[in-house]
C-alpha cells in the first residue's frame, strides 16, 4: 500500500512539473494577443477555464443559454431553460422529480453551478442531488447558463463527471424594478427583481420568487408527486473599494413547504399525505483584485439545507436531515507574457450531514493549475491538472489538455482530453447501506470538434466524443437482505454532435442539430435508461427586423430509440413560444408545448402542456 500511494505521489509531482515545465519552455515562442481575441458573432465564456475567454478559443464544448434565449422559449423554470440544449437529459423521476444527465450520463455525473460556486444539496444515495436542486433555483435572475460537456475534474474537482452547469445571475445595470407572472400546466409563480443601479461605489440586485407546483396527478405519464409553494431569495451585493479591487456579497434562501401524495392500489388511489419541507441558504463573499498582470480572488461559501419530510408509506414516520458545507477558495491568473496566461489556486472543503442515523462529516483539500498558451498565430494549447486529497479515500488527480488549431479567423479544429471523478458521499460512505470502504469512481472521455463560419450568417459544428465510467457505485442487491453500496458499476458512451444555424433575412433565423449516442451500462451490456440514439431538433425564430418587438420560436424535437423501462420509444414534439414586447419595459408571452398531445407513460410524456406569462420593468 506504501508503495502504491509514493507512486501515486510521483505521478502527481510529474504532472505538475510538466505543465509548468511546458509552460516555462513555450511562454517566448508564441504571441499571445495583448487581450483574448474577440471573434466577431462569438461570446465569452468564464466555465471552460475559470478564465474568460471566447468561446471560439476554449477546447471543449460548451453551450450558452442566454436570458433572451430563455424568454424566447417561455421559460417558467430552470428545467425549461434547459430543455433544448444539447445533448442533456432532464428526465422526470416517477413521482420523485426531475434527474440530470449529459451525453447519457447517470444522474450524479453532472456539477450544478450557482455563479461558479456550489450548492447546498442532500448529497448522494439512490436519489440525486440533481433530482432537486435545478428545481430550487430561481430562472428570472437569470442572466446565462453556461453548459459545458464533458469530464471536467481538472477545473472543478469531486462530482463533475460528465459535465458542469453553471447558473450565471444579473448583475446591477442601472435603477429598476421588473414585476411578472408566469403561469402554466404544472405551476404558477410570481417574481420581482429589483435593482439598485450604482451609488457611489455600492451596487445591489435583489430577486425574489413565489412558486407554487400544482397538484398533478403523479400516475398520469409517473409525473412527479409534489406540489405546494416555494419562496426562493437572493441578494447581491457589489463594492468597488477602488479601480482595481471590489468585494462581492450574495446571500441565497429558499423555503419549500409542499406535499406529496402516495398511491397505494390496496387503498385507493391516495391513501394520505406526506408533508416535504426545505429550508435551504447559502451565503458567499469574494475579493477580487488585479494589477498590471495579475487577476486574483478570495472567496469563501458557506451553505446549508435543512429537510423534514413525513412519508407517505407510514402517516407517523418524520425524518429531519441537515446537510452544510464550507467552502473556500483562492486562484490567481498570472499574464507572464503577451503569449502566457497560468492560472493556478486551491480549495478546502468541509461537508456535513446530521441527522438520527448519522452525524458524520468530511474534509478535503485541492490544488490546481492550468495554462493558456497560445503557440504562433494559430494554436492555442491548454493544459491542467488538479490534486484533491479526501480524509475518507485519499487523493484523487484529474488531468485535462486541450488545443484549438484555427485554420482561418472562420474555421477551427478542436481536441480534449477530460478526466473527472466523484467521491462517495457521506450518505453512501455512513448512512443506510453505507459502506465505509468505497472508492471514487472516475471518468475519462475526449472529444474532436471542428467549427466552421460561413460569413456571418451560417455557422456549424460537429463533435464525437468517447466517454467511460468505472467504479460507479451502485447497491448491490445480491447481498440481500443487507444490502450494500458497491463499486460495481461501468458503462460508456460514445456519439456524435452536429449543429447547423443560419441567418434566413428577415428576421428568421433556423437552427438543426443531431445528436446519436450509444450509451450503454458495461457490466450488464445493455443501454442505459433515458438516453435516444437518435435525437433531433429543428427550431426556427422570428424577432419582427424593425422595431424587434415581436418573437415567434417554434421548435420540433425527435426521439428515435429513446430507452426508457427497458424499452425503446419514438416519439416527435411541436412547441412553440409567442413574445411581445413593447420597448423594454413589457413583456409578455403565450406558449404551448407538445402541441399535438402526444402521450408516452414511460417517458414522462403526459399530453399538451401550456404557458403564459407577462412582466412590466419601471
């Protein structure tokens, strides 16, 4: 074991000598621009690197949601916001809620990011994480959603296995107050966002939102059993104590008091109510400087959740868990030449869970590094690696290395190279059917992407990516009746991405993509659920040219061999979203989706869905 664990350490020292090495030996060769090149039609990204860059330049794939997209579909929830991006799954749980996948990953594979930072969750078990925490954030703050596809644990450590979603909120801009209402099949909300604008060197931005989930009959398509009102606020604060440095604030609250019903065929369809109550709060404050060549942040996060819950299967059973994390981190990003930028930094951890079975908590610690380095007028190469130790397994190296070759200011070739992991929870490693001895499971996957530019009114893309997971840990149930958490599980994914957009004139604009995927669970050599091998999508928009008041989105989606239960199903949806706006201060929109009312139980698929919704900014 001794030896293993100097290896181990030996591997990590070479690692790190090798990116700092290449960059020490490449940083006068090449010639960086003095600022990231900015490509006309293109955007900036901080997820692929914690850096900005264009998203032209970054070597993985990585999504922007924008919040024009979001209203553009009608948008009610941060699970709407989501429903057309590529190649990500939000499947509804039977009567549980919805889990996250991407490029038919499980449902614990992906990080859900609230402005770079985590956030409270019940940790892991046979429920996700995931199944809730997208439904907990507010979608009207929204400024973007960053989606980025692929193992990523050299940025982000423990949990991004497959990918990272990072939640991205307004900041002040100028005084104003927005009101609106938003309703439809499954819920009604009302929401409020006030903002400060710039006093001095003050600003604030604070949103709240009032949800409540209709009552909807969880056995009609195994649609999800809760319903009742949340309240989720927010509150960010900025200081600019000069040009130079600056100290955020942002405080988050959520309040869930809802219900759920339990069927029971021997009963009747509803026997009785079990009650569901969330109370969750984060809070964070990070510094950020700068100098001539030099971008640095301190931050530090705490947050906590708190659940009661009485079950439905017993109408006295109460159980009451608390789960909180400390979170603090420290990064620089250092400019050693116009061709050179090194990024590097560190974490401590700490996450707790207490409650009448286990009052348990873990530590852990990370280092990372990674440099952007850009190698004549073409290349641009970046390489990172990152070391997480663990007080209950040990330590943990992810290593990512990426290059986007541009042949011309319009066309570029990109590759990556991803590694990620996810450490057993404290759920999995002290709560029931725990296991003490269970090790990370780990992931590694890469991609090819080429990026071509036609002018600026067509553009397209097209990836394959190969994905593995090993030592995924399931329950073993051939230890019945003691069941147990193993690492038993492997499975892999493999699949193509092609992405067509076009400028029709106008006004029009039309989008297609299609994704193939062959997911499949290696041990039992079957495909994994909730994944289609053939998806598509046509999406065509229309903004009036004129005055721009006017949206029309309209999009078809298509399943082909989509397995769900075992079985593999085909189905086509028809949506669309009506906008108008008058200037900026109205708004207000109509939608239907699934307009054909099409039915599949297994999938989730319930009938015709509507929405509608209005705001007023003053």
């Amino acid at each position: 074991m001794m030896k293993i664990k100097n290896k181990q350490f030996f591997n990590r020292k070479i690692l790190m000598t090798l990116v700092v090495g290449t960059n020490v030996i490449l940083g006068g060769t090449a010639v960086y621009a003095e600022e990231p090149q900015k490509f006309t039609l293109d955007e900036y990204v901080v997820t692929a690197t914690r850096t900005e860059l264009s998203r032209k330049e970054v070597p993985q794939s990585v999504e922007v949601i924008t919040k024009e997209d979001i209203q553009n579909i009608g948008a009610t929830n941060v699970i709407d916001a989501l429903r057309t991006a590529t190649n990500i799954e939000i499947p509804e749980a039977a009567g549980v809620g919805h889990t996250l996948g991407i490029r038919g990953s499980g449902k614990n594979d992906v990080l859900v990011l609230l402005n770079g930072r985590r956030i409270p969750g019940e940790g892991y078990g046979q429920v996700s994480t995931n199944t809730y925490v997208l439904s907990r954030l507010n979608v009207n703050n929204i400024e973007r959603i960053e989606v980025l596809r692929g193992p990523s644990g050299a940025l982000y450590g423990s949990e991004a296995s497959a990918g990272v979603i990072n939640i991205i909120t307004k900041k002040s801009e100028k005084k104003s107050m927005t009101v609106g209402v938003a309703t439809n099949s499954r819920e009604m909300s009302n929401y409020y966002h006030f903002d400060s604008g710039k006093d001095g060197k003050l600003s604030a931005a604070f949103d709240a939102n009032f949800t409540k989930v209709r009552y909807f009959k969880w056995d009609d398509a195994n649609m999800s059993k809760y319903f009742g009102p949340t309240q989720n606020y927010s509150l960010d604060v900025d200081y600019e104590m000069d040009q130079n440095n600056s100290l955020n604030l942002y405080l988050n609250y959520e309040d869930t008091n809802q219900q759920f019903k339990k069927f029971t065929s021997a009963s009747g369809p509803f026997s009785y109510l079990g009650i569901y109550n969330v109370d969750r709060k984060s809070a964070s404050l990070t510094y950020n400087g700068q100098n001539d060549n030099s971008n640095y942040m301190l931050s530090a996060t705490y947050g906590e959740l708190k659940k009661d819950v009485t079950s439905a299967m017993s109408a006295n059973s109460v159980g009451s868990s608390k789960f909180n994390f400390w979170n603090i981190e420290a990064r620089d990003t250092i400019k050693l030449d116009n061709n050179n930028r090194l990024t590097f930094g560190g974490e401590f951890r700490t996450d707790g869970r207490k409650d009448s079975s286990i009052d348990e908590s873990s530590d852990q610690y990370s280092l990372f590094i990674h440099d952007e380095l850009k190698l004549g007028e073409k290349l641009l190469l970046i390489p990172a690696v990152r070391y997480d130790h663990h007080d209950s397994f040990g330590s943990e190296t992810s290593t990512n290395i990426g290059a986007t070759y541009s042949f011309t200011e319009g066309s570029r070739l990109k590759a990556n190279y991803g590694e990620g992991y996810r450490a057993p929870s404290i759920s999995e490693l002290y709560g029931t059917y725990s296991n003490p001895n269970l090790r990370p499971e780990k992931s590694k996957g890469y991609e090819l992407s080429y990026e071509q530019e036609f002018g600026d009114d067509t553009a397209i893309k097209l990836t394959y990516f190969k994905n593995k997971k090993t030592d995924a840990i399931a329950m073993d149930y051939s230890l019945a009746p003691n069941y147990q958490y193993m690492n038993i599980e492997k499975s892999s994914s493999e699949g193509v991405e092609f992405e067509i957009k076009h400028d029709l004139g106008n006004g029009f604009t039309v989008i297609g993509n299609y994704d193939y995927l062959d997911a499949m669970n290696d041990k039992t050599n079957t495909r994994l659920n909730y994944s289609a091998r053939n998806t598509y999508t046509a999406k065509l928009m229309w903004t009036e040219p004129v005055k721009q008041e006017w949206n029309i989105t309209a999009w078809n989606k298509w399943y082909s061999d989509y397995r769900a239960d075992s079985e593999d199903h085909s189905i086509n949806t028809f949506n669309f979203v009506v906008n108008k706006r008058w200037g900026d201060k109205y708004r207000a929109y109509a939608g239907i989706d699934n307009l054909f009312d099409k039915k599949i139980t297994s999938m989730r698929y319930s009938g015709r869905l509507w929405r509608v919704g209005a705001e007023m900014t003053f």
